[in-house]
C-alpha cells in the first residue's frame, strides 16, 4: 500500500482539561512573559492536577468544585509528611504505588499554581466561576540562604587554574557568576554583546526584565582571557552554530545550564569545600558578602533583580546569624 492510499492515522483531540491548561500556559508565556523554567514548572504542576481530576472522573475545569479542590489539598497534603530533607524530596521506593513524597514548598507551590489556573478561567469566561477562591496555600517554610565563607570561594574559583580552553572558560564563568550575583540560567543566555564595554554585563532576568550590573576586575580579566584565548578556538568548533553565545561547550554549542552546574560541582568538589554547594551558592555568596561589607539592601535588590526588597532581606538575616555567633565566640560575657 503506497502512501497516498494509506489510511490517515486518526489523532485524538485535545480534551477540555487539556485545552484549559493549554490556554493558561500560553497566557503566562506570551502576556505575562513568564521564565522558560517556570512555566515548564507550572506546565508539571498543571498536568500532576489533570491526572488526579481525570482519576477522579472529572473531565472539565467547570465541574471542579471548592470541594474538589479541598480534597486534592488533601491529597498532596498526606503525601509532604514523608519528606526527609526540606529541599529535596525522596523518590517513592521501587515497586511502591504510593507517589513520591513532597516538600512541603512543593505542596504550597503546586497548589497556588491550580489557584491561578482557576483564576485565569474565571476572567476569561472559560468557566462560570472561581472554584479555588477560598483555597489557601500551607505557609512556606522560611530557608535562610546559604552562602559559603569568602576563602572558599576563593577556592572554588581558583581550581579553575589552567591554560587550556576549558579552564578558562570556566574561569571566566565562576568569577562572573560570583561578580554579579547571576542565575546560572542569566548566566548561560549570555551573549558576547551583554558585556558592555568591559566594565558591566546586561543581565536578563524573570519575566525578561533587564538589569546591569557592574563587573570587578577579576571577572574582567577572566573574561578578557577568555575571550581573546579560548572563545575563539571553541566557536571554531561550533561551524557558526550559537556564535553569539558568550560561554561555549567544547563543541562550540551553548552552554547549558545543566552543564554549568556540573562546571561549579566539579570545582567545589576539586576545592574539597566542606560547605554543601548548590547552583545558587555563589549568587548567595555575592548577596551575603556585599551586604556584609556594608552596601544598602535596596542596591543589593537591584543587583539580584529581586521584585521586591522582602526577598533580599532575607539575606540580612543570615548576616545577623554570623555577627551573633561572632559575638557568642568573642565577646567574654557573652556566654
């Protein structure tokens, strides 16, 4: 049988759950210009829902009810007592139908993304009304950030120490990473044209909102090297492929940000740092450093790109962890 004569395979249509989610999703992409990595998050959340409606015989957003939505708090909710670490949930055991247990961030994340599902319906007149109106989200733990003493970062970046075109480029990646206080994902969209004219980089940050930052001489001089010396013999290698991209893999291609999390974990694992280091450890770092030197809170906002000021004085609490314990060792009627 040729092609022509072959039957066409028949595709299932989207069901109404699914075109609701789709609906909401391309709201949050295209109007309020939500990060990649959010929405991709908010695309997990949305389908974990979806697949508990649908095992509860629930085909439309219409028919979901507060009750409903009580009762799928309830379910994630019996699942976040299992937790064993605040950041990282443990998979469910091999064989084992019960799901994976949550943190309980997790849970309160989860949740007020099916509240703006909800919400979104409503306004658009895609449902009669807000079922999750009345839903209320678990207060979120609060987590101190944590950063890493300055020797260590000085360790961190001093493993990357080599002539060779990998070293220097993460070299250069490691001293901008803790220059500026970037998201490693701000990081890796770099291109060649955000360092501007050698003194500050355009960092591009949630909701694609633009900020500049200042580069300290170190990061300058990382970054020269790499570019004069390395950069080039990688982009040779790409055949033109990402050419604008500022940090580049080994086969000229963009580095990810999975592979520059791997660049920072190699280093620290090379530094033997006793510190536990997270692909936030060096903004952390940045952010704890400048505030203990003595830079204001609202300049330090502004660095991070944070929305709002409570976010960053997080960061002032950590500081005053370290004077109290400072005091605690030193001071003789201290204790």
């Amino acid at each position: 049988m040729d092609e022509a004569s072959a039957p066409a395979l028949s595709q299932r249509p989207p069901s109404a759950l699914e075109c609701d989610v789709t609906a909401y999703l391309r709201y949050a992409g295209l109007e309020r210009r939500l990060a990649k990595n959010t929405i991709a998050s908010y695309r997990r959340d949305l389908a974990a829902y979806t697949d508990w409606l649908a095992d509860q015989g629930i085909g439309s957003l219409d028919d979901v009810t507060p009750e409903t939505l009580s009762a799928y708090a309830k379910y994630l909710g019996e699942r976040a007592p299992f937790e064993t670490r605040a950041t990282q949930a443990p998979r469910a055991p091999q064989g084992s139908s019960r799901p994976a247990p949550l943190a309980a961030a997790s849970v309160s994340r989860m949740l007020g993304t099916v509240r703006n599902l909800h919400r979104f319906l409503a306004v658009e007149g895609r449902t009669q009304a807000d079922a999750s109106r009345e839903l209320r989200t678990p207060k979120k733990p609060m987590r101190l950030p944590k950063a890493i003493p300055q020797a260590e970062v000085t360790a961190l970046i001093e493993t990357a120490s080599g002539d060779d075109v990998v070293a220097l480029r993460d070299r250069a990646l490691l001293e901008l990473l803790y220059a500026t206080g970037a998201r490693v994902s701000e990081a890796v969209d770099l291109d060649v044209d955000d360092v501007v004219d050698r003194e500050i980089v355009r960092l591009t940050g949630k909701g694609d909102k633009q900020r500049i930052v200042p580069l300290g001489s170190y990061a300058r001089d990382a970054l020269d090297t790499y570019l004069v010396r390395a950069r080039p013999a990688l982009a040779s290698r790409g055949k033109g492929r990402d050419v604008a991209a500022l940090f580049l893999g080994v086969r000229g291609q963009r580095v990810s940000r999975q592979n520059a999390w791997l660049i920072i974990k190699k280093a620290a694992e090379r530094a033997e740092l006793a510190s536990e280091i997270s692909p936030h450890t060096l903004r952390h770092s940045f952010a704890t450093h400048l505030l203990e030197g003595g830079a204001d809170v609202r300049v330090v906002q502004e660095l991070l790109g944070h929305a709002s000021v409570a976010t960053t004085q997080l960061y002032t609490l950590v500081t005053a962890d370290t004077l109290r314990d400072v005091y605690t060792q030193a001071h003789p009627r201290a204790r």
